[in-house]
C-alpha cells in the first residue's frame, strides 16, 4: 500500500493491505493490525479521545519530527484514524475486530494453568504498579505510559492487562490521564510498598 508523504506528489511505501467489508485493512507478517492498538486507545473510548489520541501521537510519529518521526508508522497511524474516527466505518471495523479478539482471548486463556492464575494476576498488578512507579519518579512532567507501551515493558499480552488496568482502576491505585495515558497514583504508591515484600520473591523465584 501506498500513502502520501510530506511532501506534495511523494509517496511512502507502508505494510501490505487488504479490502474487508469496504475498509481498508493493513497487515504485517500475514497479521491484520489492530487500529485500537496502533491509536493506544480502548475498543469504548469516545471520539474526543479518538481525535485527542490521534493529534497526540501524529505529532510524535509525523516526518517532519526530526527526533521521532516514522513515515511508515505514521501512516499507518493515519489509517487507522481514518477508520475509527468516521462512525461507519468504526462500526465495519468493530465487527471484524471483535472476531479477532475472541480468537486472541482464546489463545490467551490456553496460555496459563488455572490454578497459577490468581498468583499470576496478582504478580502482574505489582509489576505494572512497579513499572508506573518508576516512571512517575524518573520522569514527573510525564507520569503517564500508554498501555501499549506498558504491555512491551511488562512482557504482557493485553489481553491480560486490560482487567489488570481495570482492577487498579477501579481500585483508584492507577488513573487515566486526559491523553488515555496511564499513571499511577499516590494510593498506588502505598500499595506497592504495602505488597511488594509478599509478591516480589515469589515473581523472581518463577
């Protein structure tokens, strides 16, 4: 697939791309992408999220940030946009999508032996509070990590993490910043300390 450049008439060449039910779908080792996960955003976030979201990391990716632009990744960026913030198309795509995602949380489900899933749970809630944490500290003007990034980091799927992020929302330990970034809180700091000691050997151990 091909997309316009910077600059007028040049064109980039991005990841291959498929038709589905109208809409144009790019893939990458014979894998469709996931627009909500190249945008960093949740299948329910709103449109003023989904604009907020895409004017936030446009800015980073596009090629004229001579630190951090990548044509190709914004390109892709910018289809996916196209496709989540148009309300016809967000409705095409979320069916495909939901599909996907149910064979994903199949596959995920295999992935852990049921009676190590609480202990796995609970590990994966420290690691993320230690992760969050330890950017809060380092990196005060910017607190916030977005989920994708947190599920490299982590070594976690997201299909795991989003109940991880769930719970330590609802919790109050982890919030949501206003660009959908996530960071911890002062009531997570204190039950990270509270529950290291008892997770932490246990993690290393594994």
């Amino acid at each position: 697939m091909w997309c316009s450049g910077r600059r007028l008439g040049e064109q980039i060449r991005v990841p291959d791309s498929v038709r589905r039910d109208g809409l144009l779908v790019i893939m990458t080792n014979d894998s469709v992408v996931d627009y909500y996960e190249v945008l960093q955003i949740s299948r329910n976030a709103e449109p003023d999220t989904v604009h907020r979201v895409y004017r936030l990391l446009a800015q980073r990716l596009h090629p004229d940030n001579k630190e951090t632009g990548d044509e190709g990744k914004f390109c892709v960026l910018s289809e996916a946009y196209r496709a989540l913030s148009d309300p016809e198309r967000r409705a095409r795509y979320d069916v495909t999508h939901q599909e996907r995602q149910q064979d994903r949380w199949r596959l995920a489900a295999r992935s852990a032996a049921p009676e190590n899933e609480i202990d796995r749970e609970r590990s994966i809630r420290i690691t993320v509070l230690e992760v969050l944490c330890a950017q809060r500290r380092f990196e005060p003007n910017r607190p916030g990590i977005f989920i994708l990034d947190l599920e490299d980091l982590t070594g976690t799927p997201r299909e795991h993490l989003e109940f991880t992020v769930w719970f330590l929302v609802q919790k109050k330990l982890v919030q949501r910043t206003d660009n959908s970034m996530l960071a911890i809180t002062a009531d997570g700091v204190e039950y990270l300390e509270e529950h290291h000691s008892e997770t932490h050997p246990r993690r290393l151990s594994a």
